[in-house]
C-alpha cells in the first residue's frame, strides 16, 4: 500500500524559494539583482546634453538653471545664443510676428570645396532650424514697437552672404514701413567666401539700408555680441546711432593673431573686447543680457519720443 507523502510544516512552506518572476534581463542572470530595467528605461530617458560644460571655467552646469540664467554662467560668461533664445529674452512676454527674409540664388557660384555650398547649407539649417544666418521679429520691447534682427552665429559662423544682406535690408524696410526703430543683434566670423565678391557686396547694401531708416528719421540700435568680426564690423554693426554690447564680447575686423603678426607687437590685455572698447569710445555703453531689454526700452523711448516732437515742430 502506497505511502500518503507528508505535507511540510508551515515554517518550512515560508522558507522555500519562489519560482522564476519576470523581471529585467539582469535579473534573470543575477537573482537578487532588482530595478535594473527602470534603471535601464531612466538612463535613457536622460537627455544626453543634460549639462553645460562652461568654456572659460570647464565648470560643468546644469542646463535648466543655465537656460534659467539667460545662458549666462555662474562667472558672467554670455554664452552665444540663437534668434529663438534672443526673441524670448528681448520681446515683452516674448510674443512677437516673425518676418520672412526674401529667398534667393542658393549657390550662384556653383562653389566647391571638400563640400558643395548646398551640402553645407542643408547641414546648417538641419542644425539651427533656420533658413540662413538671419532672422526678423516684430514686436513690444518694453511697450515701445520695435523690428529685432538676429545673426545666428550657430549658421555657418553667421557669415553674411546674399541672404544675409537681403534679410537686413528686409528688416530695415520693414522697420520703414511700421515707423518703427531697428534693433540689430550682430554675431558674425566675416564674409561668406562660397559666394566670393557676392557677399562682399552686402557691405555695401546693407549701408544703403541704414539711410533710408535715416532718412525715415528712425532710429538704429545696435547690439554687439560675441564675436562679431569681419565685414559685418566694417559695414552695418558700426552705422548705428547707439552702440551696446555685451560683457566680453569680442569686436574687431581681423583678429588679434592676425595683428598682432602684422604689427610685430604684443596687444594689450582685453584688446578687441567690448569692456576695452567701451573706454575707448567705440561702444557707448556694455550691457548685461538680463538688462538689456530694459536698456533697449529706455534708449528706444527717448529716440522716438524725439522723433515725435521733431516730427510736430
């Protein structure tokens, strides 16, 4: 007669081992090893830019409190920021009408070099979103209607080629049309050399987009910020009829290599920053970015109030 197998105490029932649980695939290879997979799932829920290396200090920031900060870093270093950025930052609640640049020829040369120009070109607006190193908004700053232009240095180095300059003239004359000021933000490394004598003559047509807000009696601010060089110094970054600019940007034609092996001297300390030209009188006045759309209101109030009462005498 078969033997009726005893049932094990209750004590033993507890102790005994439970059957395999789903669980994340370290899991499986090491019992005991638990959360690995949310752990897994957070790591790559982590946004990879998450942190801000500083490039003066090597200090690393966190991005939240840096975008809270205006991107300025903790040493008051203005890291270089987009149009999207600069619009939120200087427009009253951020709120403005953007303004499309006319298009034009994309590759009149048909330039080449390890690269073609419109391979170039697709690679910069992939990157920044935008379709050339310019852009315009209409609004408020401060209650006063201003037209803001924003170089994009993140677009080929904000390098003025024929879109440049037709979205300069663009602003101008839309500035023109609302009887409104012009507020110019210049970043730029020079001329765009796929488009050679092209660009160059940007120069001179964005001269001719400053006289008629002259003669329109509006005025035009410009803001100065890191770097702005080259042919963008020598034409329309140094027409305006107020001059500020950021702390620690750098402003000049060539750069301070390039003069220093010209002249066969050593340049002085901050040479070609905007601190050491605000005491020498090329900068009226060097303005922090969380007070610039202040500044801006005031200097763009007191223009056109001016304007106005030149306007009724």
């Amino acid at each position: 007669m078969a033997k009726t197998p005893k049932k094990p105490p209750e004590d033993k029932l507890a102790d005994a081992k439970p059957g395999p649980q789903r669980g994340s695939w370290l899991a499986r290879f090491a019992p005991g090893v638990r959360g690995a997979g949310a752990a897994d799932r957070a790591k790559r829920d982590t946004p990879d830019n998450l942190w801000v290396k500083a490039g003066d200090t090597g200090e690393m920031i966190y991005r939240p409190d840096l975008e809270a900060a205006l991107w300025v870093t903790p040493s008051g270093k203005h890291m270089r920021i987009g149009p999207k950025q600069r619009f939120a930052y200087t427009f009253d609640e951020g709120r403005f009408e953007a303004i499309a640049a006319p298009g034009v020829i994309e590759d009149p040369l048909k330039f080449v070099d390890d690269r073609p120009y419109p391979d170039r070109l697709k690679t910069a607006r992939n990157a920044t979103g935008e379709q050339d190193a310019m852009a315009i908004g209409y609004g408020k700053i401060r209650d006063v209607p201003a037209v803001v232009l924003v170089q994009d240095f993140a677009f080929m180095g904000g390098s003025l080629g024929m879109a440049a300059g037709e979205g300069f003239v663009a602003a101008a004359r839309a500035a023109v049309q609302r009887s409104a000021p012009l507020v110019a933000f210049t970043a730029a490394g020079g001329a765009r050399m796929q488009e050679g004598a092209l660009s160059l003559m940007q120069m001179a047509r964005t001269t001719l987009a400053i006289q008629e807000l002259k003669q329109a009696h509006l005025p035009y601010v410009v803001v100065l910020t890191d770097p702005t060089t080259g042919g963008v110094t020598a034409s329309y970054a140094m027409l305006g009829d107020v001059h500020l600019a950021e702390p620690g940007a750098m402003i000049g034609f060539a750069g301070p290599r390039v003069i220093e092996e010209t002249i066969r001297e050593t340049l002085p300390p901050g040479f070609q920053r905007s601190e050491y030209l605000q005491d020498k009188g090329m900068v009226d006045k060097v303005v922090s970015r969380h007070d610039l759309p202040e500044v801006l209101g005031a200097i763009l109030g007191i223009l056109m109030a001016g304007r106005a009462r030149g306007a009724a005498a």
